[in-house]
C-alpha cells in the first residue's frame, strides 16, 4: 500500500476552506457572505448579485442582493429570508437593462465587454469590470433565481470546466440555504406554537379549580399531569344545594390544544346547567351527563369525544352517587380491611358520541375511612419500554400500598407510574382525585 499525499494541492486546499467556511455557517447569509469572501478570493469574483426573477412576469425580475469586494451587502442575499408575499412586495419589480439579457434564458452564461455606465440597478458593482458569469440556481425544473457573478478577470481566463464548476457549486450553496431557511421558518414557528400552547395551558390551569374546596365529611388530594403544555384532563367540584357536591373527572380524546379546547367547552357547559346553582334539590348525575353529552353532540366534535363521571356526594347520608360515561370506573379502598374494589355502575357511550345519551345513576353507601379514587386511563394505560400496560393490577396494588389518605394515594400511585415506565415521562394526560370519608356530618 502506498500513501498518495495530497497536502500540498492548492486547488484542493482552497476548495477545503471553501467548504469548512460555509458548512460553519448560522444561517443562510452568513453562508452567502462566506462564501463570497472565500469565492471571491480564489476566482478574483468583484461583485455577487442575486436576482430573482418574476415567474408571471417574463422578462421582469427584482434584486435580492449585491455583494461587493469590499464585502459590504446591499438588499437582501438570496436565500436569506422565507420569500413571503409581504417580503418580496418591498422589493421593486424591473425589467430590461443588461440584467434583463443575463438572465433571459435558463443556462449559465458568460458576458463580456460590459459597460456599467448606464445600469443604474448595478450602482454598486465596480464600473471596470468586463466579464459576468450569470448563473441559474435551479429549484427543480425552474430558474428560481439567479446569481450573477462580475470580475475584472477577461472571459477567456475562464473555461467550461470553470463555469460547470460554478453552476455546481452556486446551486449546491442555494440548496443548502433554502434548507437553512427552512430550519429557521421552522424554529419561528416552533417559538409560536410554543407560545400559543403556553396560553392555552395558562387558560386551561385557571379553568381547574384553584385549590381542593373545604367538604364537609371529605378528606380531598388531586393531581393534574398533562402529556404536552396543554391537555385534555377535566376535574371540577359544584356546590349543589342542601349542602351536596358535585364531583367531575373527565377525559377528552386525544391530547393537546384541540382536546384542550373541547375540555373548556365542558366546563362551560357544565358551569351554565341551571340546576347545578339554582335547583331546589341536587341534580341527578345522568341529567348532568345527559344535558353536557346534547349540547358537545350539537358542536360536532368530529370523531373526538368525552368520558367522564359526575357524582354528587350526600355529607349527611354519607352516600356517593355517579353516573358514568365511558369512563375507567372508581376505585374504592375499604376503610375497614383496606380491599380494593371497582366502582362498577353501567355505563354509557362517552359523552359527545349520540343522544340521548341513556346513563343511569348508581349510588354507593360510604363507611368511615373508605376512599373513593377517580383517575383517568392516562394512568392505567400507561406503558413501560417493551409496551406492558400498567394497568388497574397495578393501580389497585398502589392502592393497597398506601394508608388511603388521598394524599398518600397520590404519592403511591406516581411512584407506581414512575417505576413502571422507568422514568416521569408519559404518553397520555393523568389525573387522580382521590376522597376520603371520615364519617356522617349534621349540617
């Protein structure tokens, strides 16, 4: 084996600073700018002007940019900014001149003999130039713009080769721009979504009640954990008349700002139903799902939809009662030997899905120190590395770990939730309400 040693080369040296200044570019001028310099350097280049000309208007075009030797920039270099409607409209539009014939057919060119005199739109290329090197920069089957390159150096310095170089190089140095530029729109749209997604978390976190209320007989812990910024979680507390209280949790299909936006619906909805403030009784919980369920079918969700619980706990009675929609059913951890068992009730489609809605009450009898725990299917369908559901197996052994106080409910099952997926990332929205029962109340 024999090494070859290339270290010497000038022609490759100077390609190898070519490509190390623009492939350290931030963005799409820099990389015109250093390219210039370097370019300009080697190949004795004057002035670099890009043009862009009108695809409804033949023969006319607008300048982008001129670069001059002295490195200085006039306009906007090609590539630099998305060519939006609004940027380009700044730029005047122009026709004829000896930008006119440069460009007036699709393939490199070579012109010499220029005279500048009287071509006010190339002011700030140096009047002794006597060769242009017009360049198309292609974007698939058309021009998309032009690059005109004015030296001093007499056409016949400059061969075929040379120009073929030229062409290479300058359509490879746009292809790579428009990239950089599209990282850039990119990254500003990123920043907006970000921004807007930020707004809408804020609004849905103040849509969320404040703080636990002060419920007679209850003991109350909570716990909202959205996917992204914004989701699609709902729990809420009513006080109802004769000293009731209404109970939600909620879950809207899909996550983000669009299950968001229809979570801020429901609230609205339920928040405007007369007969959870004005009635002269607690509400049913099927009315309550029942009146929600018309007004989200009405909206047309569009293949999203609701599952949810409303319940209305009795502090006198000491009883819970709920209504389901397509919702994971409550657990409930027994105060006297700590079992576990599922609130099963009959439950419904979800809500938004068809009218009516058809969901029946089930009320259930508390003892002292029961917990009623609500959750979303965030928590149970929660998957580890080689996609094991966590499951209500593991909620319920999360239950049994803990004293049943909710706020000892919400530790265990996150700790639960954390160990199963190796980490505090997660998939889905997860929300935990966890009640507890300290006995009869007289009010």
């Amino acid at each position: 084996m024999r090494l070859i040693d290339l270290s010497s080369e000038p022609a490759l040296d100077s390609v190898t600073t070519l490509l190390r200044e623009v492939t350290s570019a931030s963005s799409s001028v820099d990389a015109v700018a250093r390219f210039a310099a370097s370019y300009r350097e080697d190949r004795g280049i004057d002035s670099y002007v890009g043009i862009l000309p009108e695809p409804e208007k033949p023969g006319s075009y607008r300048v982008l940019f001129t670069l001059s030797s002295n490195g200085e920039a006039s306009g906007v270099p090609a590539g630099a900014v998305p060519r939006s409607p609004e940027a380009l409209a700044r730029l005047p539009v122009h026709s004829g001149g000896l930008i006119g014939r440069l460009i007036e057919r699709p393939a490199p060119r070579i012109f010499t003999d220029l005279d500048l005199t009287s071509e006010p739109l190339l002011r700030d290329v140096p009047s002794d130039v006597v060769t242009c090197i017009a360049i198309p920069l292609f974007a698939g089957d058309i021009v998309d713009s032009w690059a005109l390159l004015f030296t001093r150096t007499p056409a016949a310095e400059y061969t075929v080769e040379h120009v073929a170089k030229v062409l290479m190089t300058g359509n490879l140095l746009a292809l790579s721009n428009r990239h950089l530029n599209s990282f850039a729109m990119i990254s500003q749209l990123n920043e907006r979504l970000r921004d807007q997604f930020d707004q809408v978390a804020r609004v849905q976190q103040q849509l969320l009640p404040s703080r636990t209320p002060d419920i007679p007989g209850l003991e109350i812990a909570t716990s909202y954990i959205p996917s992204e910024l914004a989701g699609g979680d709902y729990y809420d507390f009513f006080r109802l008349p004769q000293e009731h209280w209404g109970v939600l949790i909620a879950d809207v299909s899909g996550h983000g700002a669009a299950a968001a936006t229809i979570m801020a619906m429901l609230h609205a909805i339920l928040h405007a139903y007369a007969p959870i403030s004005e009635g002269e009784g607690p509400p049913n919980p099927a009315d309550v799902l029942e009146f929600a369920n018309a007004r989200l079918v009405d909206a047309n969700l569009e293949g999203a939809f609701v599952t949810g619980i409303f319940g209305v706990f009795d502090p006198v009675a000491g009883s819970f009662t709920f209504a389901n929609a397509g919702h994971p059913p409550p657990r409930l951890k027994s105060g006297l030997d700590g079992s576990i068992r599922a609130m099963d009730s009959e439950a419904s489609v979800p809500l938004g899905v068809m009218r009516p809605l058809g969901c029946r009450p089930h009320a259930v009898t508390l003892r002292p120190s029961d917990t009623i725990v609500l959750y979303t299917d965030g928590i149970t369908e929660a998957f580890d590395i080689t996609g094991d559901m966590f499951g209500t197996d593991r909620l319920d052994a999360a239950l049994h770990g803990c004293t049943g106080q909710p706020d000892c409910v919400v530790d265990s099952v996150h700790k639960a939730l954390f160990e199963h997926r190796g980490g505090p990332t997660r998939d889905d929205d997860q929300t935990l309400v966890a009640m507890r029962f300290h006995g009869l109340c007289r009010v």
